[in-house]
C-alpha cells in the first residue's frame, strides 16, 4: 500500500510505502511482597482512557526485548524478567489510530507497581476479575493468554 509520487530529481515515478508500527506489550507476572499476585495492567493517561496491557513502541536500534525491559519499567516501575515471547498480533484494525504490529512478551516481577509515564493507575488482575472493556485487542491477548497459561 502507497501512493505513487514523481522524483523531482529524475522525473520518474517512485511509490512511497507505509508500513506498520513495530510495538510490545508486556504481560507482567508479578508478586507484591505482601503475597498479592497477578498480572498488572495500566490505566491509560491518553485516549483511549481504558485499562490496557504495559507496553509502547519500539525505538529505532532497540531489540524487541529491550523495548519490552524499558516500556515496561517506564509504565509500572517494575524492573521485570523476560520469560518469553509470547505470540504476535497484526490486526490491521488493532489500535484505531494506526497499524500496529505488537509482539507480546510473558515477563515475572517482584514488588509494588506503581504507575509512572503514560499510565495513570496500575493494578493487579486475574482471569476472574480483569476489567470489563480493555484497550486495543488486549482482551483477546489475555483471552489467549489465560487459556494457555492455565
């Protein structure tokens, strides 16, 4: 998909190509020193203003791993340990604002999370008592999530 545009130096046509926004998001299993345990999600500071899964876009030289370690500790405080990848999602229609492709990583942490950078609350969630609405296709991730981690 593009369009196609005219060199101004040579005066033959070129298409200019759009592609995909590379992002993660990050399922963070996490255990809080008072016993509490579950996956931590984020309230978003910005639209859509809805719970959603940690996570963000990959800076240009950045692994996806390092993406994930980063937006991860930016958006709970939580300095986390990879476990895996765990799928890929590519929806065209995933995010209304743009074509986003999100690799999701499983990550475990320890401590209180405590919502920093775009996110505006933080809490710790489990299959029984997720939010009814989440932003994205983030109900379909945890969906996917919970039937193969259980």
């Amino acid at each position: 998909m593009g369009k196609n545009l005219i060199c101004p130096e040579c005066g033959y046509g070129i298409k200019e190509y759009k592609n995909p926004f590379p992002t993660v998001d990050i399922i963070i299993e996490c255990e809080t020193p008072d016993g509490g345990k579950g996956i931590v999600l984020i309230f978003r500071k910005k639209e859509p203003r809805m719970w959603a899964i940690p996570g963000g876009f990959v800076d240009y030289g950045e692994t996806l791993e390092d993406a994930a370690v980063r937006e991860a500790f930016e958006e709970t405080s939580l300095k986390v340990e990879l476990i895996r990848q765990f799928h890929s999602y590519s929806d065209p229609a995933r995010d209304s604002r743009q074509h986003d492709i999100s690799m999701v990583f499983i990550a475990k942490a320890k401590g209180i999370p405590e919502a920093a950078d775009d996110a505006e609350r933080i809490g710790l969630f489990n299959k029984n008592n997720l939010p009814d609405e989440l932003a994205f296709d983030h109900t379909i991730i945890l969906n996917d999530y919970f039937k193969k981690r259980y």
